[in-house]
C-alpha cells in the first residue's frame, strides 16, 4: 500500500491515541480524516466485488490457504458493518472510523498475500483489484474522484431481482449515487423507505415509469421517485445499454447504499397514462439538457445555481445544477457532485485534484471546498444532497 505523508500522520495519530488515550492533538487532522473515510465508504462496491470471489475461493480452498481467505472475510464483514454509520465532525472519525478502516484493509491485504503465497490460483486478479481500489483513496490525500463513464468491468454488481447491473460510486452519509446499466428493461419495482433520483446525462429512447404514468423520454432528464412510488425504466429502444445515474438516500436506513427494501411487481398489474417529456413537469421532473444549457450561458457571466428536483418531491434527496465562470467556493452539506460539462480543479483541505467530464466525488458536511473553472466555457455540475427534515 502506497501512503502519502498526510495518510501516514493519521495513521500515527490513530497509534498514539491507543497509547494514551488523549484526543488533544487530533483536532487539526479530523477534515482530512472525514475525508479518507469518505473514501473508504466509496470503493464499497469494489470490497463487495472482492468479497464474491473470496466467497467462491474459499468454498474450494484447503487447510491454510482456506483459513487465511476465512479472515478476510471476516474482515470484509466488519468493514459493511462500518459503513453502516455516519462518518461524524469530531475526534470518532480519526480513532473509530479511520482506525477501523486501517486496521481491516491492512488485515486483508495481509491474508490476501499469504494465501497467495501458498496459491496463486484465483487471487492475482482479486489482490490487484483490491490494491487498485485502495490505491484510490490512500494516493489521492482522501480526495476519492470516480468517473461514471468509465466504470471497472470488475466493479459491476448484478441485481437480479431487477435485471440491473449496477456500479457504485460515491457514497455520502445519508445518500450515495450509482450507476445502473439498463440493456432493455428495469423490472418494476418500489421502495419502502428509499428517496430517489433518477437521470440521465445521454440521449435515451425509452419508457421511464412512475407511479401511475409511463414516461416516454428521448433525452437526458431527471425524475424524482418517492418511497412507495412504483418505478421502472422499460423498452430501451436504443442498440446499447441506457445509462442511468441513481441517487438514493433514507431518513431511517442512513441512504449509505442500495438498500434491499425492494417490492416487485409485474408491469401489467400497473394502470398507466402515458407521457411526453414535455410532461415532465407533471410529475416534478426536469429536461436536463435545457438545465444545463441554462447554467453554461448565464454561468458565463457569473455563478448561476438553480434546484432541478426539491426534496419535497422524493421525501429528501435533491438535484441542482450549477455553472461556475471562474471559481466558486463553498462549505458542504454533505454534497455530491458530478461533473456534466466542462474540465476544472478540485481544492480541498489544501488538495488540489483535476476535474474532467463524468466525474463524481463527495465532501463531508461542514468542510470548505473550492472549484476552478479551466475550460471556455463553464464548468456545469449536478449537485446533491438529502435533507433529513422534510
């Protein structure tokens, strides 16, 4: 594991704290540790990756090479118990969430290198794997950016009861975002607790269901789905997989994933009225190519924000667009970000990271941030958060 300085003093820190038990000195480093640990939260989807193909390892592995496969297991387990709470603005992100991080990814690299040392056979791409996604949280000083459009093929995830396969991407406290490819259909389906977002950033053509409507979409859009509101994604008419992008969150599951609070039905027992998208508005959607064409020309002339879908219309999670001319700086609420149009730096915590096109990335609640235009145009971002208090 390769660890930047910043990285190492945390780690030191942690260390010290287990000796003396004093939190005096921890102070300066809690933002950077917020951040790694937002970090950690994001490559779950990779760890879950890695935990599929440990599973069938170890179901034919033997003696030492099955006991060494058994700890990492167990690891990964403690690490989805983790991810389960808040990543708290005090000394518990440093000594709880970061040391627990730590602790479990050093265990697994650990075991994964001496069950490779008695066999290769099926490891060397599950510890590449595992390597790379830690890699992008300890190099980038906690700064963890992902992109949608390049998705890891290692990192999809199939659900099946649905149909999707899914990539997750970033997660938050309280929401996270996704990326679910669609070939034909997305089974119809609801959620007990679960606020959502869906939208698109690509030409579509095809059928998006809500509630009692089937909406015929052609191009990039978002729409709102409430807990209990049946929804689908049905008839993709296009020749490749339709993209789309998911925003989820709960007041009472902590929205730190996909949570599996799914009721499915069949799309015949539906009654619906068909749509246009210029009907959008009828159920508190949005054409996203007009929103952000909107942002680019009047964030040419200054920092233009505007809410697309109100947390009124999901039971908490939002969407806004903004085009920034120059710079913008602002202090998060718990806020995740893509990238829509445009290429742009990153300034956090004194951390400096390229932004390009279809890139995703969070900040921890209470943390300031600054974003600089480098392109001739605008950089335009979709940005979320969930308001737990509707």
């Amino acid at each position: 594991m390769v660890e930047k300085s910043q990285y190492s003093e945390i780690v030191e820190a942690c260390a010290k704290f287990h000796e003396d038990r004093r939190i005096e000195s921890l102070s300066k480093l809690i933002p950077a540790a917020r951040l790694y640990d937002y970090g950690f939260r994001s490559i779950v989807g990779s760890l879950q990756s890695v935990q599929q193909d440990i599973w069938s390892l170890y179901q034919t592995s033997q003696d030492e090479r099955r006991w060494y496969l058994k700890q990492v297991l167990g690891r990964l387990n403690e690490l989805d118990t983790l991810m389960q709470l808040e990543v708290p603005n005090d000394y518990r992100a440093i000594t709880v969430h970061f040391a627990l991080h730590q602790e479990a990814l050093v265990s697994i690299k650990t075991n994964l290198e001496k069950a490779r040392s008695i066999s290769e056979e099926g490891l060397e791409g599950v510890y590449g794997n595992f390597m790379q996604a830690m890699q992008s949280v300890t190099e980038g000083n906690g700064v963890y950016v992902t992109n949608w459009k390049e998705p890891k093929q290692w990192n999809v995830l199939l659900v099946r009861d649905v149909g999707l396969r899914v990539v997750k991407l970033i997660y938050a406290n309280r929401h996270s975002i996704n990326l679910a490819m669609i070939p034909d259909r997305c089974g119809t389906h609801l959620h007990q607790d679960t606020s959502e977002v869906h939208f698109s950033l690509e030409p579509t053509d095809g059928d998006q269901v809500l509630g009692g409507f089937r909406i015929h979409v052609e191009e990039p859009h978002a729409i709102p789905i409430k807990p209990g509101e049946w929804h689908a994604y049905v008839e993709n008419r296009t020749s490749r997989p339709h993209q789309l992008l998911f925003l989820t969150g709960s007041k009472d599951l902590l929205g730190w994933g996909i949570i599996n609070d799914r009721t499915v039905t069949d799309l015949s027992k539906l009654s619906l009225r068909k749509l246009g998208s210029e009907d959008l508005e009828k159920v508190a959607g949005a054409l996203l190519n007009k929103a952000i064409a909107d942002a680019e020309y009047i964030g040419s002339q200054s920092t233009f924000s505007r809410e697309l879908i109100s947390a009124a219309s999901t039971g908490g999670v939002t969407l806004s667009v903004v085009g920034i001319p120059d710079s913008w700086s602002n202090k998060s609420q718990d806020i995740i970000h893509v990238v829509a149009r445009g290429t742009g730096k990153l300034v956090v915590l004194d951390n400096s990271v390229d932004l390009r096109e279809g890139d995703v990335f969070a900040v921890p609640f209470d943390i300031s941030y600054e974003l600089k235009n480098e392109g001739s145009s605008p950089i335009v971002l979709l940005g979320s958060t969930f308001e737990n208090r509707i």
